[in-house]
C-alpha cells in the first residue's frame, strides 16, 4: 500500500510497470515523477492548457502519460469553460 498512489485510468495504463521513461528533448533515459518524492511545481507548468515538463523527469512523464493528447486538451478546455480549472 505504500508504493500506490492515485491516478486516472488512463495514466495508470499507461504507465503500466514503467519506472522510467525516454526524455523527448536529449532522448537520455530518465526516472518518472514521483508523486511522494518530487514536487509537481518542480516539474511541471501551466501553458495555457498544456501541461509541460520544466525538467527531465517531467518532459519524459509527460510524454509516456500523454499529457497533452487532443482528447485531454479538449477535457481542459470544458472544465476551463465551467470555471473547473
């Protein structure tokens, strides 16, 4: 119970048993963010409705979650609308 930690199912799926994953901008190997020891604001910002990795570990979690796949830009974009984000 320790190691778990709250996800959507999709990021859950697509994480699967990775623990690391492909950096997009230097293609080095990285460690995925951890939600008990990283910092989210250490890793990740707002662009508008984009989600994207200040660092390493956040570009390389971004893109195996699929962050910003069109279907989520486009889940952003209803909630903003709605005053949810």
């Amino acid at each position: 119970m320790d190691n778990l930690a709250w996800s959507c199912q999709r990021c859950n799926e697509r994480k699967g048993p990775n623990l690391s994953a492909v950096d997009p901008d230097t293609s080095v190997l990285v460690a995925l963010f951890h939600p008990r020891n990283d910092k989210w604001e250490e890793h990740f910002a707002w662009d508008g409705l984009a989600l994207v990795g200040l660092t390493a570990t956040g570009r390389a979690t971004a893109w195996l979650l699929e962050f910003n796949s069109e279907d989520r830009l486009q889940w952003r974009a209803a909630l903003r609308r709605y005053g949810l984000l």
